[in-house]
C-alpha cells in the first residue's frame, strides 16, 4: 500500500472537512493508498514525536456537514519561515529540508495540502525541492488565482447575506446607517456577493479606494428621498483615496499578513463628520469562517478532493484541480500562485452593481 499524507493550512473555511472525507473515500475505493492527516498543518510532522492520525472511512463518515477542520490548522507554521523561539528571541527558520526528509523517513508517497494562496507557494517551493504535492484550494476570501471558486468562498457569502439580511430591518427601523465591515482580505469578492445578494446601497471594495465625498452624496441623495435607511457593506481591505488599509494589529510573529479590521468605525466617524446621521457599525469577523457548508461548497469539496486524489494516483505533482467555467481541471501550483486574484475593473459584477446603482465609493 502507498501511502498519502493529507493537511490542512491557512485559516480555516467551510467545506474543509469535505475535501478530507473525499480523498479518504476515493483512496478506499482504489484499495492501493492508505492516507493519514497531519494535524495543525506541516506541525504534525514537524514535531516529535509526530502527531498524524490514519484516516479511514469510520473516522471521517458524515464529517462532510461539519464546519472547521478535523485536522486543525495553523497560520504561523509556514517550514520554509518556521517561527521559533531560541533563547527568548523569535526567529524564522527554513525546515523545509528537514520537512521533506522527515516525510521520507515515514515512508509517504505524496501530500495533499489544502490551502490558500500562502500555503500553495509553500507547495510549490517544496515542489521545486521534491516533495510529491498536489493541492486543493481553500478560503473564503476566493483570491486564489485560476480559480473561479474556492472552498468556503459561497458558504462565506451566504453567512454575510444573512447576517445583512437581519441588519437591514433595524436600520429601517431606526432611520440609520448600517456599515457591515466582511472580511476577504485584499480582494472584495465576499464584499461585492453579499451586498448585491442583499440589496445593500453602498459596497466598498479594495480594488477601489472610495472617495468619502462621493458616500456622503449617495447618502444625502437616498435620505432626502425620503428613505431614511442605508446600509453599506466595506471590505475589511478597504481603503479611503487619501488612507491606507486599517489593521486591528500590527504583525503577529510568524504570520505573513497584517491583522485587518476596523476600517467600518474609521467610515462611520467620516460619515458622521459633516452629515448628521445615525451610524452603527458591525463587525463579522470571523463568523464568516465558520457554520456547515452550503450545499455548492461540499459538491465543490467532494469534486476537489476526488481530482485531488487522481492527480496523486497519476503521478501528476506540482497540480491543482481548480473550477473554470463550470468543469474541475488542473493547473500547476506555479500558475495558481503567479498572481493575486482581486474583481478585474470589468468584471461582471461591478458594471451590475453599478447598473443597479449601488455606490462603489468612486
Ligand atoms: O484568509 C481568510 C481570512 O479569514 C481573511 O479574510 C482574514 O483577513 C484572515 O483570514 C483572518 O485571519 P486570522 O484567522 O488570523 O484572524
């Protein structure tokens, strides 16, 4: 019997515990690979002694409906800029080597890795150093580039859309101005989905810095029609033509992206500063990241994780099955990660936003 490793990296998304279910059944239905998690990511090798757990048919039956990851994950585990601490001083230090022989050591034939953007250029580095990796795409921000969707990105959207939903009738209520800070890192796909999916006035995405003057008229137009209510949906990622992206945190150690959050509140004092509106804020945050996956995202998984498994049964490393236009294909992983995947200028959902007069803050 071969023998596959599979984990989980980068923050969690629903639909991961679906990819993992499907490999497991795909490879049992072969009869020639065994297949093991490792848990929290490349930790589970990484440690002594080791933490992978043998996936089987018993242990990952019906965890499709689950949110989260069974395998757990991490963020701060990156083995080619692993964080250490030696002698009270926090370095980085490159484990890939000691990674890839150690998963020699244990005898594994090939790794899934089920990751988003960061994680894939870490399997491609691996690839290009030897390890047999193939992965599957992951997040909810649905920034991979190459592919249309990736797994947690509609399950996000719905869980945004509802929580809108609910906001809009107590703006209406108290003639307010709801802002609804998503997330979705430097890309406003969540952004753009679920304020047109609810029927919000203004979205303000960071592919384009918003002008406050131009809110502000959107806002004066809409409330001396008489409506009384709006409700803006912004980016976490969002920025003003004059700011820069608000972050809640300055750099966690080990952590390759800056913790986002809190450019709704700087919105909300720029609204209030000159319009005499009531204006509340709310904060998703990590919400989005959580809840079962809607039904598109466990076929999405299932599709994954099966392709994922051909790709290791032929040999084919260095690939990723993504969704293009409706079909499951693979591309390489130095494709997946060449480019940042943001809404292009044209896209399809901003000339609709635009025609339904939903303010893009330019
Ligand atoms: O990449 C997914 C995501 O949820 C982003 O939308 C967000 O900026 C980030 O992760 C939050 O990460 P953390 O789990 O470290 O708070």
């Amino acid at each position: 019997m071969k023998k596959l490793l599979l984990l989980t990296s980068g923050g969690d998304c629903p639909g991961l515990n679906g990819v993992i279910r499907a490999v497991v059944k795909a490879a049992e239905h072969d009869g020639n690979w065994q297949v093991y998690g490792s848990r929290r990511a490349y930790c589970g090798v990484l440690e002594t002694p080791n933490d992978i757990v043998h996936l089987t048919n018993e242990l990952t039956a019906g965890i499709h409906v689950r949110g989260g990851t069974i395998l757990e994950t991490v963020n701060k585990g990156n083995p080619i800029a692993f964080p250490v601490n030696v002698d009270g001083k926090h370095l980085l230090v490159d484990r890939s080597k000691e990674l890839i022989e150690k998963l020699a050591e244990l005898g594994f034939d090939a790794v899934i890795n089920i990751g988003g953007d960061g994680s894939h250029k870490v399997s491609q580095h691996l690839f290009e150093h030897g390890l047999n990796i193939v992965g599957v795409p992951k997040t909810i921000d649905n920034d991979l580039y190459g592919t249309d969707y990736t797994i947690g990105f509609q399950t996000a959207v719905d869980t945004a859309t509802e929580a809108i939903d609910r906001l809009i009738p107590t703006a209406q209520s108290h003639n307010r101005v709801i802002i609804t800070e998503v997330m979705g890192r430097d890309a406003g796909w969540i952004c753009l989905h679920s304020a047109i999916a609810a029927g919000a006035e203004v979205a303000l995405i960071p592919e384009i810095p918003y002008d406050i003057e131009s809110i502000k008229a959107k806002l004066t137009s809409r409330f001396n029609k008489g409506h009384g209510f709006a409700n803006i949906v912004i980016s976490e990622g969002a920025k003003s033509l004059a700011g820069n992206v608000v972050c809640k945190q300055s750099n966690e150690f080990g952590y390759e992206n800056p913790v986002l959050g809190g450019i709704a509140e700087q919105l909300a004092s720029q609204i209030r500063d000159g319009l005499d509106l009531d204006v509340r804020v709310t904060v998703l945050g990590h919400i989005q990241r959580g809840g079962t996956p809607n039904a598109f995202d466990r076929v999405l998984a299932a599709e994954f994780g099966v392709q994922a498994f051909e790709l290791v049964k032929q040999g084919r490393f260095g690939f990723i099955p993504v969704s293009k236009e409706g079909e499951i294909k693979p591309i390489s992983l130095k494709q997946a990660t060449s480019e940042y995947r943001v809404i292009p200028s044209g896209h399809s959902l901003i000339t609709s936003a635009r025609a339904m007069g939903i303010c893009l803050g330019d």
